[in-house]
C-alpha cells in the first residue's frame, strides 16, 4: 500500500485500489489506519507519503528483499529491459512521425502501433506474470496492463500513453519504478 501510495505521488484511494488489486473499501480504511499510524497525509481526498512513511516503506522493502529471490527477480528484470526499449520505441512512434508531431491523421499508421502495442502485451504478459509468482507486491500488473490495452482497444487511445491515469504507459513506468 505505501509502495502504491509512493508511486502515484498524490493519490486516492480508487487509484491505490486499482494499483494494489484490492477492494477500495479495504484501501479505504487501510490509509485511514496508515494516516493514523503517521505514515500518509489526507489532504482533500488525496494521500501522499510522510518522512516517517517513506521510512516505513524501506523497512518492508528490505523485509520483501529478504524473503524473495532477487537473483531470480533481477533476471526479469534482465529481461524487461528488452521490452522496455521496444517500449520506448512504441511510444515514441505513436507521439512523432518522421520527426514530426503525430496528428494522429493517419488511421493506419496510428493502428499499426497499437496493433504492435497488443502484439507486445501479448509476448510481455507472461513475464510480469513471473515477476509476481516471485515478488508478490507486483501481481496486480497483469491485470492492470490488461485493462489499459483493453481500453485502447475500446477506441480510448488515451490510455496509451496519458499520464495520471492507468494508462499502459503508466503502468508500465510504475513497473520501472518498482523492480
């Protein structure tokens, strides 16, 4: 939950419940109880780290680190550094065209991405997969990715790349941050 709370900057409880995999009413009463303990601030609905929380967390990361397999972990990771650039490739394709702005004028060209955006998802699905079955913390990713490509399917292309909301892209940079 801190993790998540860390991540998103400002965040709120729909937000961490989306990020964690569990029920907003549970991430609900769970910050109130992580606002009570000093280790989140309430402001307006949102919640963002104290000091005291950012020391919390690092004490349960270095717990999990202890408990897990980081040989194993830092070997997805050696391996999501391959789809991270193809990533990177994607994103830049579907923002530039020939050095120039997309207007995303060309229906074709834009469809070709995001056909290679589900062609990715289908390939990468399977390891972050396997980054869960090692790490637990990062199990909700598959279906966070899942849900973003399923947007852009749906024809909302935001979803893509737009941050502050689970866009792939943001999931995808949360990821990052987490291995």
């Amino acid at each position: 939950m801190l993790q998540a709370v860390r991540l998103k900057g400002r965040t709120t409880p729909p937000d961490v419940a989306a990020a964690t995999g569990q029920a907003e009413p549970a991430v609900t009463a769970l910050l109130g109880e992580l606002a009570q303990a000093g280790h989140v601030q309430e402001a307006k609905g949102r919640y963002r780290l104290t000091p005291e929380g950012k020391e919390a967390l690092g004490a349960a990361l270095a717990e999990e680190r202890a408990g897990i397999d980081t040989a194993a972990l830092e070997a997805l990771y050696e391996r999501f550094d391959a789809f991270n650039s193809e990533f990177k490739e994607l994103a830049s394709a579907w923002q530039q065209r020939d050095g120039q702005p997309n207007d995303h004028g060309d229906a074709a060209y834009d469809q070709a991405i995001l056909d290679r955006v589900a062609d990715l998802h289908g390939r990468f699905l399977g390891l972050v997969q396997e980054m869960g079955a090692v790490a637990p913390r990062l199990a909700a990713y598959p279906a966070r990715f899942t849900a973003a490509l399923e947007r852009i399917q749906g024809g909302d292309h935001a979803f893509l790349l737009r941050p502050i909301i689970d866009s792939y892209h943001t999931v995808w940079f949360e990821l990052h941050e987490d291995l």
